[in-house]
C-alpha cells in the first residue's frame, strides 16, 4: 500500500520552467596603449662602507614615452613601456674622483612591468627595468659618456590610480642593481647604483575595457518522479530512499561488513577490519615476531620490540651493537663508541708536526712556511700507514681581527693545509676541516707571547 501511494505522489510531481529571456553581461579586455609623461626625482645610492659613503641630493627631472598593455585575465596584464628619461644627480660632497657631482643622464628606459589590478580604482605593478644611455652632461666639466655603462638594469614596483580610464596617476620606485660607473682608470670601489621616484600621468589612446550585453533564451519543462536521496532510484522501488546507493543493492549502499570504510566490494578481507593500502586486510607481519611490517625496520628478520623489530648484530665482535657502532666493521671499545683507540704515538706525533705548522708573517698571511711543508710530510706519511684513520685539521687565531675575518682566516688556513695534503695523494674524503677563528683561544691575548700561542693548527686522527 505504501508503495502505491509513493507512485501516484511521484507520477503527480511537475516542475515546469516557462520561456524567458536571460540578460547576460560581459566584460572583455582588450589590448590597449598610450603616451606617458613623468616627473623624475633621481639620485646616486652609494654601496660602500659608512665612512666613504656619499650623500646625493635628490633633483627632478622629467620622462615621456609610449605603453602597450596586454591582459592575461582580468586582474593581470604584461605592460612594456618605452620613455626618454632625463635623471639629475648632485652632491655638495667635495672629495675628489667622484663619478659627477653635478649634472644630467639622459636614458631610453625600457621597464617590462607586471599589472595586478585590485578592482576599478587600483593596480599594483611590479617588474624589472632596462636602462639605455643615451647622453651625459657635467656641469663641473668633470665627467664624459664613457665614464658611464651603457647599459642599467634595475626594479620597479609601485602603484597605479584608475588603471582602467582613460587618465590615470601613477607612481613608481625604481632600485637599480647595476654599477653605472664604467672608468678604467679609477680605483675607487664605490658603486654608483641609480634611484629614482617617479610620479606622471598614463593617457590611453586606444583599447581597453568592453562592456558587452547579450541576452539568452532559456525553455525548460521536467517531468520526473521523485527521488529523494538522489542516487537516480525512484522512491517506488528504492529500499533505502532517503539514503544514496546502487541498483546492485535496491538503491541502498554497498555494505562494509567489518566496518572499516572499506566496502566489501573492494575488501579482500570483508569480515576482518583492515586498511586500503592492503585492500581491506590488516597490515602484514612477515617475520612474525609481533610488529607489524610498516613499523618493522626489519620485516623479514625477527627481531625485539625495542629494536624495532631487528635482531642484535655485532659484526665486528666488540660489544657495541652495529646500530651505536660508528666503526661497525672494526673492532673498538664503547668508550669510543665501538671504535679503535688511536695510538698513542700516533696522536703525540700530530701533537710535534702541528707545533711546526706556520704562516708567512701579516695578521692576514695564509701560505704555508717551508718548515710547515717538512711537518705536513710527517703527517702524510701517518695517514698512509694508517689507512683507516681520517685527520681532522682545526684553525685558530688570536683576537687581532674582528669575528668575521678571524673566522675566514681559519677558514682559509685549514683549507691550505688540506690542499696540501691531497696534493700529497691523501683522498679529499679522508679530510675533516674547521676554522673556528679566535673563540678557543688557549692562552691571554693581551701578550704577544699569549697571541702566538693562539695563531695555532691543531691537527687529530679520527676513525
């Protein structure tokens, strides 16, 4: 009876959707262009140290050009620009060689900027600049063309005011990377990098944004019996109506008899709970000895929990278990961590040869002494009578440098020392290196005595 009645209300359901016309509108963006013109607030940025740094005074010029926008998406374009720039530089810097200290570049400036718009009101661009010398000018008579690159690259990034009208502001900051100084005869380090905010008006002449209405005819009329979980059984024949499912099973789901969310359609294993990855069952135990093969490190070799499922090897026969063994193949002792102890002689040795180790004379010098070659020899022939050892050489110095250069001058110590040995047929890989510059210093630095003893190599073999 309940069926019957489910039919007549599911034969009785219409839903009817009479003909009407859709207003669709579009918006579409064009490829577009224009002229530009700018004002150019341009000076110098000096890369040097605080004391030689040179101050330049920001002078305005002037830019104009031409643009082409092509749009990628509707918030996103590619915008090349092409312009006549006029940069003006001064400082009241009197010190002499300076690249100009008053007067004008002129550039054909090429920036190739990336657009982001966020809405009708704003846009955002970013993207790198290219810079052409075109002609210099120096009030003091100083400086000509070819004291200059000819060539600038720089950043830009800044912000755009209605990018999408027909005038629009904008705004810009370009960084630039390059060193316009191009003098062959100057020994200065200084680096004459060029910044420049710009601010000028973008006029569009053509292209743009199209605003397109269209209008669409929509004429539906469905007739169906209802449904009302969907799953395409109708409620007359659906065993489990509100619930999706198959055909296979009267419109009710595929059962999962051991409930572990997979159906047994797919379970290998349908009465015993498992995982997907083995189809349903559950996760394998290979060697039987209680842990499973995902967190079994050794599925097929029985082994205790604490181990991680793998048996205890000692394959070098000391005591020290393989996996706490560092030198598993060699017999040791724990106290050293299931290697050797390296003889004594061996170790008094490295001792006398890194006392003979020396440097030319500077706070700075890095080239080994003659004497230091004879003591390198020694340690040489230590390592090819003993193969099994790796050396381990340490830089260190006094407190005459500041951190930073102390620690590249042990850097660079260590490093002449190991070059010295390979060069002596040693392999690299034999080698262990560290500069540690003046923070393990082992006597006072306020004596000369104190500091020699600080300039030191101290040289080790390690397993």
């Amino acid at each position: 009876m309940k069926r019957v009645i489910l039919l007549l209300m599911s034969c009785a359901l219409f839903v009817t959707m009479h003909a009407q016309n859709e207003k669709v509108t579009k918006v579409k963006y064009s490829m577009s262009g224009g002229l530009l013109g700018a004002v150019n607030l341009s000076e110098f940025r000096t890369d040097n140290d605080a004391n030689t740094r040179v101050d330049y005074n920001s002078r305005a010029g002037w830019a104009f050009g031409g643009w082409l926008n092509f749009p990628v998406t509707s918030g996103f374009s590619i915008e090349p620009q092409l312009m006549y720039s006029s940069l003006r530089f001064h400082t009241n810097n009197t010190n002499t060689g300076l690249l100009l200290y008053d007067g004008k570049l002129r550039y054909i400036s090429v920036p190739v900027l990336l657009k982001f718009s966020a809405g009708e009101a704003i846009g955002i661009t970013v993207g790198p600049q290219i810079d052409f010398l075109a002609s210099s000018e120096d009030n003091n008579n100083v400086a000509v063309n070819d004291d200059f690159k000819k060539t600038s690259l720089g950043l830009s990034a800044g912000l755009e005011l209605f990018p999408h009208k027909a005038v629009s502001l904008f705004g810009r900051y370009v960084f630039g990377l390059s060193n316009a100084d191009d003098r062959t005869n100057h020994s200065a380090t200084m680096d004459y990098k060029i910044q420049n905010l710009q601010f000028g008006l973008k006029f569009r002449l053509f292209g743009g944004k199209k605003t397109e209405t269209a209008y669409k005819a929509t004429e539906t009329t469905v007739v169906k019996p209802l449904d009302t979980d969907g799953d395409g059984i109708t409620d007359d024949v659906d065993k489990c109506p509100t619930v999706a499912g198959l055909p296979k099973y009267n419109g009710c789901p595929i059962p999962d008899t051991d409930g572990d969310g997979i159906n047994d359609e797919l379970d290998k294993c349908p009465t015993v709970a498992g995982t997907a990855k083995y189809d349903g069952c559950p996760i394998p135990d290979s060697d039987g000895d209680g842990i499973n093969d995902e967190e079994d490190k050794c599925p097929n070799q029985a082994g205790p929990k604490e181990r991680m499922g793998c048996p205890v090897t000692d394959k070098d026969n000391d005591g020290v278990n393989d996996d706490e063994d560092k030198c598993p193949d060699i017999a040791g002792t724990a106290a050293n961590n299931g290697c050797p102890d390296v003889p004594a002689n061996v170790t008094k040795s490295l001792g006398m040869a890194a006392d003979d180790i020396h440097f030319g004379t500077g706070v700075n010098n890095t080239k080994l002494t003659a004497k230091s070659n004879a003591a390198l020899d020694k340690v040489v022939a230590m390592l090819n009578e003993n193969p099994n050892l790796k050396l381990r050489i340490e830089g260190h110095t006094d407190n005459s440098l500041d951190e930073t250069k102390s620690m590249k001058l042990t850097e660079d110590r260590v490093a002449g020392v190991k070059a010295y040995i390979v060069s002596k047929g040693i392999s690299e890989d034999r080698i262990i290196t560290e500069g540690f510059g003046g923070t393990q210093p082992v006597a006072d630095n306020k004596t000369a005595a104190g500091r020699a003893k600080n300039n030191r190599i101290e040289l080790r073999m390690v397993y």
